[in-house]
C-alpha cells in the first residue's frame, strides 16, 4: 500500500469518526429501534458524501506518526459527540416537560413503551417526544447537522486539539436555553395544574366527608386533556422554531 493510499483511508477514517460519533448521538438515528446496520451505513453514507467537500480541511493535516494520530482520533471522536450532544439536550428537555405535563394533568400513571428511548414513558409524553421527532425531520434538521458538521471544521479543526472548556460552555448554554424554552412551552400546564388543584383542595376543605378528590380526578385529566389538544400545535411549532435558531446556529 502506497503512502498516498494510506494518506487517503486515514482522511477517511477521522472524517468518520466525527460524523459517526455526531449520528451516534442525533435524535432520531441514535434510536435503539433503529438497527446498528442502518446507524452505521449511515455514517458510512454521510461521510463519502462529505469527503469531497472537507478534503482539504482533512488531508492536509494527516499525519500517520501514532503519537500524533491518535490524539487527533479522540480529537474527531469527542468534537463529532459534542455536536450530536447539543441536538439531543433540546430533545432530553422536551421529554422531561413531556413527563412533567402528564403528571401535572393527572394523565402519568403507569409508564408506557417508548417509542425512541428503551425506558418506560407516559403515553402523553412519548406522543410529544414522537411528534416532535416527526416535525424536526419534516423541517429538515438532520440536514442542518450536516451543515454544522461542515462548519466544525472551520471552528474546530483536524489539527488542534479538543478544546473542553469551550465544549463545556456550549453544553451549559445549550442546557440553560433549552429548559427555559420548555419551561414556557410548558407553562399553562403547570398554571392550570396549581389551579385545579387550589380549587379542588379549597372545596375539599370545605367538604371533608366527601372524597372530592378521586371524585374530581377524571375531571382534572379531561381538563388537562383538552388544553392539551389546543396547546400542542403551538407548543410543537414553538419548539421547532427554537431548536432551529439556538442548538444548529451554534
């Protein structure tokens, strides 16, 4: 095997271990229902495809002595993470509101099947991690993280190292804008939740004989039920918008 062959494979490789490692964490193809034949060929894909736009930011810089590769492995690996990382905070956000609007309503009994994630979900929550997984692809965000992926390079190059202080700041910003913008998302649950259950504590106060609450129970989950059916196409277009402006423009 010639130099300019080997040259050309390890390009490759570290321009696949920053893309493999971004899908390795993206919502949607990080999805254990989501076969690890597909994730993977899918990284192989993206990564052909962008080779021929990130050569000269890639090839230059090989350099086939192990002291020095090595580290540039780890390097790709952790840059590629941080990517995939600051998309999947907006959805671990979403999915905690998702949780916290059911409880709220009353509607977050026993937990069900997931849809994307292994663990056991409330129905009302896993409707709206799925819906929201839905509308991100339908507005083309796994597109925007290839572009993000090509704009790494600028920020973050082949030849200088990880840097984690930065990644640090760019995961605590990321953390801070995304439960903020869920905790509005999420604000007339928890407005109608302090209500009702004011409302429902007063008059069983006033009424201890009856068990006004088991009573009202089915009308606390009806109320929620309905704000809910009014509220989450606002709450899905809010969310979109935000992810879009805040986690890709990053």
């Amino acid at each position: 095997m010639t130099t300019l062959s080997q040259s050309f494979i390890l390009a490759a490789f570290l321009a696949f271990c920053r893309v493999g490692a971004c899908l390795m964490l993206m919502p949607g193809l990080s999805s254990i229902r989501l076969p690890m034949q597909i994730r993977l060929f899918a990284a192989v894909a993206v990564t052909v495809g962008l080779l021929a736009f990130l050569w000269d930011n890639i090839y230059p810089h090989v350099d086939m002595r192990p002291a020095i590769f090595v580290p540039m492995i780890f390097s790709e690996l952790l840059v590629g993470a941080l990517i995939g990382t600051l998309t999947r905070l907006y959805m671990e956000a979403l999915r905690f509101i998702g949780a916290a609007i059911a409880m709220l309503i009353g509607y977050g009994g026993v937990g069900g099947p997931a849809i994307e994630e292994p663990e056991p979900q409330a129905a009302l929550a896993a409707l709206i991690s799925f819906a929201a997984l839905m509308l991100l692809f339908a507005l083309n965000f796994h597109h925007e993280v290839i572009r993000a992926l090509v704009a790494s390079y600028k920020v973050a190059p082949v030849n200088v190292f990880f840097s984690g202080q930065a990644s640090l700041v760019d995961v605590t910003d990321t953390l801070s804008e995304a439960f903020l913008l869920v905790l509005r998302l999420g604000s007339p649950f928890v407005a109608y939740a302090i209500l009702v259950n004011l409302a429902i504590g007063f008059v069983n106060k006033l009424t201890p004989q009856i068990p006004i609450y088991f009573i009202s129970l089915p009308f606390v989950i009806a109320g929620g039920l309905i704000l809910f059916y009014f509220a989450v196409p606002t709450l899905l277009s809010l969310f979109g918008d935000g992810f879009i402006e805040t986690t890709l423009a990053r």
